[in-house]
C-alpha cells in the first residue's frame, strides 16, 4: 500500500517542477519580447541592404568619423575614470583620511546629476563668461569639443569606478596582507604595487568596461560640448538621422550606426564577463589585529591628501552645480550673478507646460519602471538559482540589455514596436524596462544570497508553490531590498535621457528631453533653472533612498 505521505510529497515536487517550468517559461517569453527581438529587428535593417551597403555607410567619412570619435574619448574616458576612482578608492578607504564621510558623498555627487546637466555647469563655471572667467580670467580652453566632453563625462564615470573599486576592497582585499607585506618592511608604494593592485585586477577590468559602455553610450554630453564644435560621436549622429528618419537613407545610416554600438559593447563587455566570471572570488583572509597609530607627520600627509581630494570634488562637481544655480537666479545674460542680479522669475517661466508635462511624463515612466522591473528582476533571481546551464544564459540575456547602450536598444526597441507604439509613453516604458531589467535584477539578487535558504525549503516542503513561498517567505524578508531597489530603479528612469531624446513625440518628451531643448534653444537662463529644477528633484528622490540604505544596511 502506498503512503500517502509519501504521494503527497510527490505531488508537491511535481507541481513545484511544473511552477519552476512555467517561471522560465515566462522569463524567456519577456526576454525575447523586450531584447531578443529587437535586436533582430535591427540587425535585419542594419544588413538588409547587403554587406556591401554596410562597407559603404562605415566607409563613410561622417560615419567612420563618429565611429572613431565615439571610440577614442570612450577609451580616454574609462582610462581616467579609472584611475581617478582607484586612487579615491584608496584614499577613502584604505588612507584612513579625516571626513572620509563627506569625501564618498562628495565623489558619489555626480551620480544624482545628470551628464548632461553637468556639462551645461561646466559651460557656465569654466566656459567663456563663465564663473571662473568672470572672476579669475581663467577659462577651459577647447571645453565645446572633444576635451570638454572627455572632461566632463570622465567626472560622470569616476563615480561608478569608485564603487567598484571601493567595493572590491571591502570585499576582496582585506587588510592583512597588506599589514604583513609592511611588517616584511615594504615600503607603502611596494605594498600597493604588489599585493593591493594585484587583488584589484578583476575589480579595476571591471571599471574600465562599464566605463567605456558609459561613455560609448553617452548623447548628453556629446550633444550640449560636441555638436556646436561639429565633433560628433555615434550618439549624436544616431540622433540626426533619427531626426531625418524620413529619409530611407538616413533611417538604414541610423540602423548601421545602432548595430556597430551592439558589436562594440558585446567585443568589451563579453571577453571581460567570461573572463571574470571564470575568476574565483579571493579574499586575503579578515582583518586580525588593530591598525597602529598614524605618526604626527602621518597625520598630515591625510589632512594633505583629504584636502586636495575635497579640493578637487568641489571644483569637478559642486563648483558647476553652483554655476547652474546662479544663472538660474540670474536675471539675463551677460549680468553677473550678484546678489543685486538676483531674481526668481526664471523658474517662474520654467515652470510652464512644458515643465509640467515632462515631470509627470518622467513620474509616470519612473514608477512604471521601477514597478514592473522589481518583480521581473526577483523573477531572474528565483529562475537563476535553480540548476542547470540555461539558467544562467537568461541572466546574462538582462544584463545584455543593460550594457547595450541606450541609443541602440532605442532604435531596436523602436524597430520592433514602433509600428503599433510610437510617439506614445509605451515605447519609452518598453525601453526603460528591457535596459533597467538586470539592475534590478542585481540589486535582487545581491539581498538573496544573504537570505537563509533553509527558510524557503522549509516553505516548499510544506506544501507551498514556488509563488507561494515567494509572496509569503521571500518578500517580507526581502521588503527593505525590495524597496531600495525600486528607489534605485526609479531614479534612473527619472532623469535617464539617451534613450527618451530618440523615443518621445510630440507630446511624451520627459523632463530631461524638455531641459536638453531649452538648453539647446539657446536661452541659458531659463534653461540653467529647468537644470536646476531637475537636479532639486532628484536630490529629493535621493534622500529616501539614502534612509533605506542607512536604516537597513
């Protein structure tokens, strides 16, 4: 005679076998919808007129051009992003410098602004008229072309190379052999040298690839330094014959250019992915022992080091924020911004229709994202630590999305779904989803791999459905992680900009697209007070973020 027990264990694994079936069933399905087929979509157009007609359009001098620009200040771009972010790194968590709290908000700064609002700053602090002009006689020289936008999107990118770095140090380099390779008489630039950029290989390789993504993928920047100096890149030139779309020319130029930054972000973010992957974490063991006492002349040295560290943070970052916020309360140009210049009706005339409808264009995106990409992220994590090869292949379909860059996934995205969606919210939505999907995905997944996993066995072995055990055991747990990623998720499809500047109509544009125009209208005033609206906002949207993390971490 059977157990019943016994069968009632066996129907539980078999409909939890069925749920697990389903679930990768549905995340295939929305990964070819969002991904998969667009970017057939494109690379169809792209060589749908023949290789011979794809030689032709790269051999173009206009294209070729971009092309290279586009690679040469990516590689220059991530090169000193890289560099500047490891030392900050180093020095914030290794140097043991005084207000090492203020210096990593400092360096995290630019992330709550967005690049292209940061070159507007930088044209107002350091370009002609500019604050420093005004008041020193000093100026950048060639800040409206390729140095500008080297410059500025190099202070963009530092941040996220400094959390790679300062996260790898955390994790990877523990202090101890370091401590030993000084106690074996090493002098600080041998210890560095050989044991702590050694461990920080994986981590820098790391940086350098998201950093050239980053900059490849950047239109802002390029757009606001680039264009009035005619240097352009892949992005602005995508944007011109996306803007002249009528001509079949021009729309077979666009998909050509959106193929060549797939081919390129797929060579540098595949070979390093494997490569890293491959790689075993390592750990140089937990820190054993109490760190001895500065000596006095020690002690200076990190007042030295914190203060030009600070020094610099506030030239590269506060210093153009300021100069956005003056000329904004500035009451025209030409007028220097003192006190007695001061007035408040720009903002009066910022906020107009066109402010009111790009901020709720931009929320309803943002929620929607942040809303549908939480639950599609938990969906790859669930799938993703069940057994078996093609498990894995599904994640790195969503974090093929997200290294895409934005311009490419929108001109795929538009290929695929804009004979049903375009000029409309959706087809934003639709990108914002497909390139924001890994990062919640990761944010997900980063939580779950603290989670005790005997909680979730115990709930399937009573009887609960993969669902069930997920919406009854995995959320509460996770509800701080959860919302911390839905945070992180909205903020960047509140001021994301690359992809909304080639998707919106006539009626849809978000608020970074209304502050990109009036930027590019010409009047600096108004403009300087959209900016500056727009970084307020996201500063406000950043503080609840903040609480989370501190009140959870």
């Amino acid at each position: 005679m059977a157990d019943p027990a016994y069968g009632g264990a066996a129907t539980t694994a078999a409909r939890g076998r069925l749920g697990d079936r389903w679930l990768v069933v549905l995340a295939v399905m929305l990964l070819v919808a969002l991904i998969g087929i667009p970017l057939v979509r494109l690379l169809g157009v792209a060589v749908g007129g023949g290789v011979g007609n794809v030689l032709a359009t790269l051999a173009d001098p206009g294209v070729g051009g971009a092309i290279l620009n586009s690679l040469w200040t990516a590689a220059l771009i991530a090169i000193l992003a890289v560099v500047g972010g490891t030392a900050a790194a180093l020095a914030t968590e290794r140097g043991g410098l005084p207000g090492a709290g203020w210096l990593r908000a400092g360096i995290l700064l630019p992330l709550l602004c967005p690049p292209f609002v940061t070159a507007f700053g930088w044209t107002r602090a350091y370009g002609p008229r500019g604050l420093a002009d005004r008041a020193f006689g000093v100026e950048v020289p060639g800040l409206f072309g390729p140095l500008g936008i080297v410059l500025v999107l190099a202070v963009a990118a530092l941040p996220l190379a400094w959390l790679i770095v300062a996260g790898a140090l955390a994790t990877r380099v523990e202090p101890d052999a370091e401590r030993a390779a000084r106690a074996s008489g090493a002098a600080p630039s041998t210890v560095l040298r050989t044991v702590t950029l050694p461990l920080l290989r994986p981590a820098i390789l790391s940086a350098l690839v998201v950093t050239f993504v980053f900059a490849v993928n950047a239109f802002g920047v390029p757009a606001i330094l680039g264009t009035p100096a005619g240097f352009t890149t892949i992005t602005t030139r995508l944007y011109q014959d996306l803007a002249r779309s009528s001509d079949p020319a021009l729309f077979a130029e666009a998909g050509v250019l959106a193929a060549t930054l797939v081919v390129l972000a797929i060579a540098v973010v595949g070979p390093a992915d494997a490569w890293l992957t491959g790689r075993p974490a390592t750990r140089t063991g937990e820190s054993a022992g109490g760190r001895a006492g500065p000596t006095r002349a020690g002690v200076r040295r990190r007042r030295v080091a914190a203060f030009g560290l600070g020094s610099m943070i506030l030239l590269v970052a506060v210093v153009p924020l300021v100069a956005v916020l003056l000329t904004a309360l500035t009451r025209a140009v030409g007028l220097a911004p003192v006190p007695a210049n001061w007035t408040l009706a720009n903002f009066g005339e910022a906020l107009d229709a066109r402010f009111a409808d790009g901020l709720v264009h931009s929320l309803v995106l943002a929620v929607g994202t942040a809303t549908i990409v939480v639950p599609l992220g938990a969906l790859l994590v669930v799938v993703g630590r069940r057994r078996g090869r093609g498990r894995s292949v599904l994640r790195t379909a969503a974090t093929l999305g997200f290294a895409l860059p934005g311009s490419a996934l929108a001109i795929a995205i538009l290929l695929a779904y804009g004979g049903w969606l375009r000029d409309t919210l959706a087809v934003i939505l639709v990108a914002y989803v497909a390139k924001l999907w890994a990062l919640g995905q990761r944010q997900v997944a980063g939580s779950v791999d603290q989670l005790p996993i005997e909680i979730v066995r115990a709930a399937r072995a009573s009887g609960a459905g993969p669902a069930a055990a997920l919406r009854t055991v995995v959320v509460p747990l996770l509800r701080p992680s959860l919302i911390a990623a839905w945070l992180i998720v909205f903020l960047f499809a509140f001021h994301e900009l690359t992809m909304s500047a080639l998707l919106y109509g006539p009626r849809t544009a978000t608020l970074s697209v209304v502050v990109l125009n009036a930027q590019q209208l010409g009047d600096p005033t108004v403009s300087a007070a959209l900016a500056a609206l727009l970084v307020g906002l996201i500063g406000v949207i950043a503080v609840p973020l903040v609480l989370v993390t501190r009140r959870w971490a």
